[in-house]
RNA sequence: GGCGCAUUCGUCUAGCGGUUAGGACACCGCCCUCUCAAGGCGGAAACGGGGGUUCGACUCCCCCAUGCGCUACCA
C-alpha cells in the first residue's frame, strides 16, 4: 500500500508558521516514501470559515514549494477534497452508525446542555454529556424518537462510547498513549444543521481517502480515541497517528498574533525566502544531523524520520530565522536576488535599476542585512542621493583643510581611470600620505558625504558601484550646499 | 476540577547506562579593519526536584513540581 499523507486545514484563517510546519512534516515524510501529498480544506464550521482563506493557504504553500499530488485546486481520484462537498458522505455514514447501534440521536438544546453542565459543575464532577438523563434515543420511546424525527425535530448524532474500555494507540512519535472510555464525551457526530464534525468528517475521509498516515499537532492527541472508536465502529483500519509538538511563543504560550508576525503571508511580505522559511521550521522539532544548519528541500526530504521527530514543544526564535535568512542571502544567486530587490525599491519610489547595477549593489552590502529589502534602506544612498547627513559623524572627523582638499580630490578623481576600488584606494592614499595625513583622514568625511551615514560597505568598494560621475556630482553638490550647513551646525554645537 | 502530553545552556538541539554533556542562534571579549558587517579565536551558559533499578544514571522505572494541550452541535 502506498504512503498517502493529508494537510488537512480549516480555512479559518492565514497559513501560519505552525500550520507550515505540519504542511511540511507531511510533505517531507510522503516525498521520502515515495508517497502522495494531499491537501483536504476541513470546513465543516460554517460560522469560522473566512473567505480568502483557502487561496492564502494555497498560495503560501506554493510560494514556498510544497507541492500538492492531490487537491481542490489539482483534482485527483479521491475528490472532491472540501469537506463541505461531500456531506451527502458523511450523513450517510452517521446513519449507517446509528443502524449499527455505534451511534444515537439526541435532541437536547443548547440551553438544555448548558444546564447539564452547570449541574456538574456544582457538582464537581467533569462535563460531560449524560447519556442517560438527557434526551436521546436512550431515554426517550422509540415511537417518541421517530415523531421527532419525522416532524423534523432539531437533532444531532452521538457516537455511542462505551462505558468501561481502555482505549490505546501506538503514536510514531510519542510512543504508546492511552485513555479511557470514561474519560471520553459521547461526542457529536453529525451537527443538528446537517454538517458533520471534525471527528466525523475527518475519520470518513481519511478512509476514503485512503489515508496512510495521520501526521497533526499534538492538540489532537485527546480526541485520537474517539477517532480510534470510530474506525472500529465503522469496520475500518485506522492509519497510523504522529503528533507533532506545538509551536510557542517566546514566553511559551501557544503561538498567536499578540507577540508578532506568525502568518507565513506577513514573513513573505518582510522579505524573508521560502528557503529560509522552510528551514527555519523544518528545525523546529526535528533536526537532520546536530553539526549542520542549512538544508535543501531534497535534503531535508532524503533525510527526514517521524520517529526522530522532538515530543517537547519548540519555541519560535526571531533570532534564528534571521541568521539563517542571511545565510541564504549570502548564497542566493545574484540574478534572483536582482529580480526580486527591484519591486521594493519601487515600493519606496526609487527608479528602475539596471539588473547589473543591481547585482553590484547586492554583492556589496549581502553580508551586512539580514533581508533582502534591508539593502534598499540600509544602502538607500546607492539609490538616490543622501537626503540627510550624520553630522555627529562628520565633525569626528573634520579638519580645516577639509574643503579645500575636499577640491583638491575632485581633480584626483576625475582622473582616477578605471573607477575601481583598488586604484581609488591607491590614488587616495598618496593623496593623503602627501600632505602628511592617514588614510582615514579622507575615509570617513568621503563616506558621510558620499552615503549621508557613518556606517556602510568599503568605501572605495561602494564608490565603484556608484560610479565616478555619481561620485564627483555629489561631492560638487556637498561643498555648494551642504559644507555650509555643516559650519554652521560647527558654530551652534560647540 | 478531570484527562492527556511534555521537561538537556536564554532559544533550537546532540545524547539513546560509563562523555571534560557536543553543535547552532543570541550574548560577552579579543583579533582583523576606513566605519558597519562578515570572518577567525576565546568565554559565559543546561540535564526541574525526590526516590528507586544498577558497579555506574542526562539516559530505565515511580512520585512530585512546572508548563502546555484537550475537556463545544470549533477545528
């Protein structure tokens, strides 16, 4: 039998890193062995389903590779693969439970229900549905359950659980997990609107859909039973389970928006790469081999082991991604990485940029960001003219001789050919060495006029990238309009 | 409250009875250096607690503590 393995998401909302992570356990363990990857939107609540949301899971999910052998949105044999298309299914099943005396009908309201479980509460006894006290094919006449029934009565379907059974199964990641029968709810199979539940919907379609392996989050481990008693009750095999641990926050509470960006969307939008991304939590509870960081897809695919998979909960670390990010920065392509600068450089209103200008920009300042669009600001003078002057910076280092050397160099510039950093480094240092000056005597006042800032890449490094003519005009443009500024800054910050 | 799952540096983790408990991110220091990075070198940093089992426990068992999850006609 071949390995068939689902994401299964409720379209409640944006693909988050966790939901990735579940996306890409699957993925990777059905890439492995050969099997099949199946994506199945659970929309079994009407009232939680957001429009837009399956299209964002989708898309996120191609953005960052994982492609899907079946699905709503690429057929397959097993369809339709949303939950609330196949609901004809699913009350068929309820019933045939209900023929097999596995399951029964029950006609409580809500306000009933609540009733019954304020009186537990008092009580001090867990919630839990009674099958015996409320009113249900238990309690009621058979002939009073078919007038309800036929009147068309509000009702729902129970799975009957039995009273007294140790309910057990072997989790590939956790080991042996038990529970019993006591301790679970008679839970609602078919909603009184014709819908069906979680528990139904998803045991129905894991066995049509041939399902090998269920591969969820770990808040799925206390309703695993119910579902193990579904497939006895229905007279099926149930697939294997792996439950994966939680992703955290930082101060350990269950991942959400409250402590910062989760949805892949909002990563994708800070520039962050697929790549990165799909490294950063494929770590995050399992890991390859402990001496290495960086992984390719095929790598994490030839060597990924469920049963290597962590049990205690990851916490998501900012840190981390970031590094990694940078790592991939540092090795992506130049051309890529080219293609992909220019819309954000568009976005802060800059022109369009040759693709080699581009790439003589990035090979500049890649190994000092963490993101791509983190080149646009942090080396925004490589696109536009300083706008602002660190002045702070510019008085460190000021001389008196400055303009007048400042002149002096324009000439030295104008006939420094080629314009590339090692000749520039050269000229500029027997410019200064013959007037008895270091070096930095010129670095410094050359950089805060050139980028406006007194951080950034090599100088001589940055001034072949913006050219000689660029160079030359900005210095001009300084001494007639800045150098005045500055000396009266002089006079006022003293 | 009940049930379940979990517990190695701040974080991600290696370890699968005998180790100076290893690596990575972050942090600190030094080197390199035109600034900032990158890089190199070094540092600080962990087995939640208590009982067992064993010649010997981070590793196996039990209890406790703590955290998290579930306890819906939500998934």
């Amino acid at each position: 039998m071949s390995t068939r393995v689902r994401f299964a998401p409720s379209p409640t909302g944006l693909l988050h890193i966790g939901g990735l992570r579940t996306a890409l356990y699957n993925f990777l363990f059905a890439r492995h062995h050969g099997g099949s990857f199946i994506l199945r939107i659970e929309d079994t609540d009407q009232e939680r389903t957001v429009p837009g949301a399956v299209e964002n899971i989708i898309e996120m999910l191609r953005w960052v590779g994982l492609e899907f052998d079946e699905g709503p949105h690429v057929g397959g044999p097993y369809g339709p693969y949303v939950q609330s298309q196949r609901l004809e299914l699913y009350r068929q099943q309820a019933h045939l439970l209900v023929e097999r005396g596995s399951a029964y009908y029950a006609f409580d309201t809500p306000e009933e229900l609540e009733r019954m479980r304020e009186h537990q509460r008092r009580a001090g006894i867990a919630p839990k549905y009674d099958r015996f006290s409320m009113r249900n094919s238990f309690t009621l006449p058979p002939e009073e359950v078919r007038r309800l029934l036929s009147e068309g009565a509000p009702a729902v379907i129970r799975l009957l659980v039995p009273l007294d059974r140790q309910i057990c199964f072997h989790d590939l990641i956790r080991g042996e997990i038990s529970v019993h029968s006591r301790d679970i709810d008679d839970q609602v199979l078919l909603k009184s609107d014709g819908f069906p539940t979680y528990h139904l919907a998803n045991v129905v379609d894991d066995h049509f859909m041939r399902i090998t392996h269920v591969i969820r989050g770990e808040e799925w481990i206390p309703s695993t039973p119910k579902h193990i008693l579904l497939y006895e009750a229905f007279g099926w095999e149930p697939p294997q389970f792996a439950h994966l641990p939680l992703l955290l926050n930082p101060d350990r509470s269950k991942l959400s928006k409250r402590h910062g960006d989760v949805a892949v969307e909002d990563f994708r939008r800070q520039g962050y790469f697929p790549e990165a991304l799909l490294n950063f939590v494929a770590l995050l509870g399992w890991n390859p081999t402990a001496d290495r960081e960086l992984f390719t897809l095929d790598e994490l695919i030839a060597s990924f082991e469920l049963t290597k998979v962590n049990r205690a909960p990851a916490i998501v670390d900012r840190n981390k991604l970031d590094w990694l990010n940078a790592q991939y920065l540092r090795r992506l392509p130049l051309e890529r990485l080219a293609r992909e600068l220019q819309p954000y450089l568009s976005q802060l209103g800059y022109p369009e940029f040759p693709q080699t200008y581009l790439m003589r920009a990035i090979a500049l300042l890649r190994e000092r960001v963490n993101r791509l669009p983190e080149i646009a600001t942090f080396g925004d003078y490589l696109f536009i003219p300083p706008r602002s002057y660190d002045w702070d910076y510019f008085r460190k280092h000021w001389h008196e001789d400055l303009p007048q050397w400042l002149e002096e160099l324009i000439r030295v510039l104008e006939q420094t050919e080629p314009f590339h950093a090692e000749l520039l480094q050269q000229r500029i240092r027997e410019f200064t060495e013959s007037r008895g000056q270091p070096l930095r005597a010129l670095v410094h006042p050359l950089r805060l006029i050139l980028t406006g800032k007194s951080v950034g890449a090599g100088i001589f490094e940055t001034m072949e990238v913006l050219g000689k003519s660029e160079c030359i005009r900005r210095l001009r443009e300084f001494l007639a309009s800045q150098l005045p500024i500055f000396m009266e800054y002089l006079r006022t910050a003293v």
